[in-house]
C-alpha cells in the first residue's frame, strides 16, 4: 500500500510501497539518477534493490498543476545504537525543491518518528541548506573519484 498526503495546496507527498516500485520506476529512476550524478554514493541497481527489500525506502513529490511526479526521494532508516534511530534521506533529485522541500521533510519526520527514529539526517548537495534552516549542519563531506 501506498502512503499519500496533501503537503501544501500544490504537492503530495507519498511512501511507494516495495510491491509498486517497479510499476514507478520509470518515472523516478531520471530524478534518482540525477542525484546519484550529483553524489554517487549509490547506484541506480542498488537503489533500486534496496527498495524493493524496504532496506531503503521511495517518497515521491506530485505536483497537483501537472499531475506527475517532480521529485524522488530516497531514506533509510539506521540504527546506531540501541536508542538513536536515525531516518537519513540519501538521495533528492527532481525540481521545485523551494516549493515543498520543508514539507516534504516535516511528513518523512513525522513517518520516521513512527518508525521508532529519533533524529533526520540529510545528505544534500549545499543549496538545500537554505530550505531546511531547521535542520542544524553538523558536518561536511568531502569526496573526490579515485
């Protein structure tokens, strides 16, 4: 089963379930793989096999003006000691990230409290910053290709 809600007057956010990945993936796959081109901490067949095993999970961002997908988003949940849960969104690709960025995250949050998470981390490219000012930046990641 799929997990939809109303974000704002103009987007929905919602949890595809690991039995409808494949039915998006189409869809999602050009947003993950732009932010897979960004970072690429993750493969595209990672991703996707992580999803379908609920190891990572897919949130998908629709725009109601025109009735498709304008983002992807993928998080996992990691638990690093027996009380600290951690909801970590590793992947965002997509547009109109201003529009409905800090709701799509108080959503995710509030699924991931449910969850049992006691923290959000977020691995995002500097720009995002300016759009999640509740969040506090706590470190910064270097990479370069070998």
């Amino acid at each position: 089963m799929n997990n939809f809600a109303t974000i704002n007057e103009s987007y929905i956010l919602g949890k595809i379930d690991r039995s409808n990945i494949e039915h998006v993936w189409s869809e999602v796959e050009p947003w993950l793989l732009q932010a897979i081109e960004d970072d690429g901490l993750f493969g595209i067949n990672t991703i996707r096999q992580q999803l379908k095993t609920e190891s990572f999970q897919l949130w998908v961002c629709i725009s109601r003006d025109i009735n498709g997908i304008v983002a992807a988003l993928v998080s996992k949940l990691t638990r690093y000691t027996a009380d600290d849960i951690f909801l970590e969104l590793i992947l965002m690709g997509g547009t109109e990230f201003s529009a409905y960025g800090r709701d799509a995250m108080e959503f995710i949050n509030l699924w991931a409290k449910g969850q049992g998470a006691t923290r959000s981390r977020i691995l995002c490219r500097p720009g995002f910053v300016k759009f999640l000012d509740d969040f506090e930046k706590k470190h910064v990641v270097l990479q370069k290709r070998l």
